[in-house]
C-alpha cells in the first residue's frame, strides 16, 4: 500500500462513485418508465375511451421518472470531471 497516493484513492473512488450514479439511476429509471408504460396499457385495454387522458398523465410520468436518470447522469460527471479536493 505505499503506491497509493492520496489523489489516486480519490480519483479511483470517484470512478467508483460515478459507475454506480449512473448504474442505479438509468437501472431504476428504466424499471420505472417499464412499470408505468405497462400500468398504462393495462388501464387503456380497460377504459378505451380514456386513452388520452391516460396518455397523456403517463408522458408528464416518464418526463419525471427520466429526470433521475439525467441527474445520476450528472452526478457521474461531476464526479469524473470535477476535482473534489484540489487534489
């Protein structure tokens, strides 16, 4: 362990940090966006003549369900690009 410099832990724990951002948020934002598409359909096979209200309450969802895939996506970004301690 005398190899390892205080900016190489930082650095490699950074890269650590910004896979699992952007691994947990496009993985959960993508369950989620299937989930509410899949709810969506079913209510539609049920109610037909609600199709666009539906539709559209599902859209204003998945906008809001992708927003946390763009911030992990910028959390790993952050982390890769940005020198947290001046290191």
């Amino acid at each position: 362990m005398e190899g390892i410099t205080n900016a190489g832990f930082i650095a490699g724990m950074s890269a650590i940090g910004a896979g699992l951002a952007i691994s947990f948020a496009a993985g959960l934002s993508g369950l989620g966006q299937g989930i509410a598409t899949s709810k969506a359909v079913e209510a539609v096979g049920r109610q037909p003549e609600a199709k666009s209200d539906i539709q559209g309450t599902m859209i204003v969802g998945l906008a809001l369900t992708e927003t946390s895939g763009i911030y992990g996506l910028l959390v790993a970004i952050i982390l890769l690009f940005v020198n947290p301690f001046g290191i």
